[in-house]
C-alpha cells in the first residue's frame, strides 16, 4: 500500500532534503509549519506509514520553541523520515507551548504525547487523557527541559552549612 511519500507531502513541508541512512538512520528530512502536522499525519497514514517514534527537543535558547521530532516509516520496505515541527511559545514570563495531538490520526501517539508531555510540558490539543505518565501528578517540573537541575542555580554545600547556623 506504500507509495512515495515524499510526493505526498508537497506543498506541506517546508524543507525537504535526502537523508543519509547509512550515516543518520533516515532517507529523509523535512521541517514542516506546526499548522500542517495532522494534514501530514494523515498523508503518511494513507500512504501506508506508521508513527514510529516521537520526541522532543528543548530549542529555547536558540530556536526559542520546542521542537517536536517524528518518525514515520513504511513497513514492506523500510523508508524512514524524519519531520522537525517547532511549537512556539505562547505567554510571558511563563511560556506555554500547544501542539495538535496526531491521536486521532495515530493511536501510538497518545503515549507518545503524554511522555512529552510529562518531561518537556508541551500540551497536546485535543488529546484524550493528557496526563503524567513518568512523573507524579503533583510534579511541578519538566524533566527534561534544558534549565531543569541546572548545577549553577544548586545551592552550594557553603550555602547550606551557613543557613543551617
């Protein structure tokens, strides 16, 4: 059932370029607007793709977004492509960040997005059961965000021997 998918999302992505498998573990490699992500969802599932993977990267210093990482690959032939999708901030001081859920698309998603979720505080719109999955449901931290446990803002052992005089 897989076709080229590549042609299938033209006019969907903003960059498109050949992957090194060999060296990367993809064939391809798009960036795409967060607008387009469920149309491309959808055109990788009647293409015959799977979500395989799904993950985020902390990119506030630099891209001043999170940055969403898919998976999506082809099971008669193997064809992996990667797609980078940014989530802007929304807000100040206190940034949040929304992206569409791929579960109604993609069932594996609905783990997938609670993880994400859970350890990089990205919400999911529309996602049927956005909750904690790792951490407690009390928790008011993001794992794995770049200025968690950051060891310049640990207090030091000199600070707490003075505050315990």
């Amino acid at each position: 059932m897989s076709t080229d998918l590549g042609s299938r999302l033209e006019g969907l992505v903003s960059t498109s370029e050949a992957g090194d498998y060999a060296a990367t573990g993809f064939h391809h490699k798009h960036t795409a607007d967060l607008k387009n992500l469920v149309a491309i969802a959808e055109a990788s599932a009647k293409a015959g793709y799977f979500l395989e993977m799904m993950t985020c990267e902390d990119r506030r210093e630099d891209a001043q977004a999170m940055r969403l990482c898919y998976t999506f690959n082809a099971l008669e032939a193997v064809d992996r492509h990667l797609l980078k999708v940014d989530v802007p901030p929304v807000g100040a001081p206190n940034p949040s960040f929304t992206a569409p859920t791929l579960n109604g698309v993609y069932r594996g998603a609905n783990w997938f997005e609670r993880e994400v979720f859970d350890m990089y505080g990205v919400d999911f719109e529309g996602h049927p059961e956005l909750e904690r999955i790792l951490l407690p449901e009390d928790a008011d931290f993001f794992a794995l965000r770049r200025d968690f446990g950051r060891i310049e803002d640990a207090e030091s052992e000199d600070d707490a021997e003075a505050s315990d005089d």
